[in-house]
C-alpha cells in the first residue's frame, strides 16, 4: 500500500486540501499508475510519517523487483536509502566523492561525517 490516506478520506476531499505529506503520497501514486520504467524520486520521504515512509519503500521495492523498475533516489534519510538501494553515491558540492555497494551503514556514515 503506497497511500497512507484513507479511502474515505481520497473520495471526499479535493487534493488541494490534503496535507503536504497527502498530496506527496498522491503525486507518487498518480505517476506509478503510468508504469514507468525509470523514476527519479528527489527526497521521496520529506513530509511523511515514519509508517508511510516504510510503506511507500516497501511498495517501491516490490515494484523494483517484479516489474524492473528503476529507480534514481535522491535522498537525506540515508539509513532508508541503504536499505532501498544496491550502490549509493555521496556526493559533495555536485561531484561523487564516494560510490557505496552493499548495506554497509556504518561506512557509508563514516565517510560522510568524517
């Protein structure tokens, strides 16, 4: 389930009057129904519930998997993008300073902080 919001809630009320988080969701949902091949998500999970983050991640990577989508995250929350992804790029003032593979967090975090 991408959307946290009810249904109910989706058929009484106009987009315009859904949270920043609803209409995120929304949007989300509306370019999946496209079935895209490749998407480019620039911080997917800003403005969202833990819960829903967990569950928009979820259905992205089931729709990875069984229809091969591909998937250009941008993204802060690096611990869920680690888990999401299979190479992760730091990059620094618009240039890759490093190219991660694997699911390794405690590197990926001791390149960045350091």
């Amino acid at each position: 389930m991408l959307l946290s919001i009810p249904k109910k809630k989706l058929k009484k009320i106009r987009a315009d009057k859904l949270s920043g988080g609803e209409r995120h969701q929304l949007v989300l949902a509306m370019c999946l129904l496209k079935k895209p091949k490749f998407l480019i998500l620039d911080e997917p999970s800003a403005g969202l519930s833990p819960k829903a983050v967990d569950a928009m991640y979820t259905t992205l990577s089931v729709l990875c998997k069984e229809q091969g989508l591909t998937i250009l995250l941008i993204e802060q929350n690096v611990a869920k993008a680690v888990e999401f992804c299979d190479s992760v790029y730091l990059l620094r003032e618009g240039k890759i300073e490093h190219r991660f593979t694997g699911k390794n967090l405690k590197e990926i975090e001791i390149v960045m902080f350091n």
